[in-house]
C-alpha cells in the first residue's frame, strides 16, 4: 500500500493524504548529482546508479532525475518503484537458514535479479493496460 501511496503522489487508495507530493516528487531527484562519491556499492557490482534522497536512483551515472527508484536492502527485500511505467514492486527473498542471517552474497543476488526482473514486469504492466 505504501508504493502504490508513493505512486500515487502521496495520496492513499481511500483519498487519505499522507506524503505531499514535493516529498514524493524528492524521492524521485537526485539532490547529489554533482557531488563526488568515494565508493559506491553498485558502482562496484557493474551499476552506475547512485543513491539520492533515501533510496537509490536506478539510472546510469549521476542523473537529477530518475524514473525508478529502489531500497535493496541486505536481507533480501527489494521495493522498487517506476513511475514511468505506473508500477511497484517488491521482491523478497528468505535465507533459508534457521538463524535468519542471509549470506554476504544475497545483497548482490537481489539487486541482479531485480534489474534482471524490470523488463518482464514493464512487458507484463503493458500487456495488461
């Protein structure tokens, strides 16, 4: 519900405000894009994607302004959102160990597979339109 809100414009399904949508508008600009970026953890997996206000800008190099955007977190849950394309998505994964703990690989693993994901769910969003 939250990424369909932030599709939305910050507006909930029930016409409920809770995001403005200069806020929502912000996850989408990359207030950093001049800056220069002493490591990057995507730029060292092969992506030029750089993060901006709170989520990663999933664009090559450093744009102002991304169409998708996303929060790969380390445990194997990946929201990602394309406003171009009208659609949110999350993938998660479990680790399959009783503790919990993923394994130092499941971080990359999520972010490939996502990127790998991206065109079947775009074909998927324009053949249901």
């Amino acid at each position: 519900r939250v990424l369909r809100m932030i599709l939305a414009g910050g507006e909930a399904e029930d016409g409920s405000r809770y995001l403005s949508t200069d806020l929502v508008g912000r996850l989408f600009r990359n207030p950093h894009a001049g800056a220069k970026v002493a490591s990057n953890p995507l730029e060292e997996m092969g992506l030029g994607y750089r993060y901006g206000f709170c989520c990663w800008m999933d664009a090559e190099g450093a744009p102002a302004e991304a169409d998708v955007i996303s929060s790969p977190g380390f445990n194997g849950f990946v929201p990602f959102l394309d406003r171009a394309n009208g659609y949110a998505a999350v993938l998660a994964l479990g680790s399959g160990r009783a503790d919990g703990v993923m394994d130092a690989e499941v971080w990359p693993f999520c972010v490939h597979l996502t990127n790998e994901l991206k065109p079947h769910i775009e074909r998927a969003v324009r053949n249901n339109a």
